[in-house]
C-alpha cells in the first residue's frame, strides 16, 4: 500500500479495502495515526500564519 493512499484513508478521503482484515490493535494504531497527522498538519498551518502571514501585516 502506498503512503498516499494511506494518508487518504487516514482523512477519510478515500474508503478503506473492504477486505482488509481489522483487528482492535489496529484500529487503535490507525487513530493514533490520525491523530499525530492532524496534529502536524494544524502545527504547519499555524507556523505558516507566523512566518508568513503576521509579517505582511506589520
């Protein structure tokens, strides 16, 4: 499986293989997952907001 296609499952942009076997551990390690990749994505939004953002407001 390609890591764009599990980024896209992960954001519920793209539905899951329906064939998939799911246990429970990997229902946890696939919302850690979530979790840590909205985390990092609302971290580059707001380093992008004080970079680049704030200075051409001054």
């Amino acid at each position: 499986m390609g890591i764009w296609q599990q980024l896209m499952e992960y954001l519920y942009i793209k539905k899951r293989d329906p064939n998939e076997p799911r246990t429970q551990w990997m229902k946890y390690m696939h919302g850690m997952n979530r979790i840590s990749l909205l985390m990092f994505l609302f971290a580059l939004l707001v380093m992008l907001i004080k970079f680049v953002i704030v200075p051409l407001l001054k």
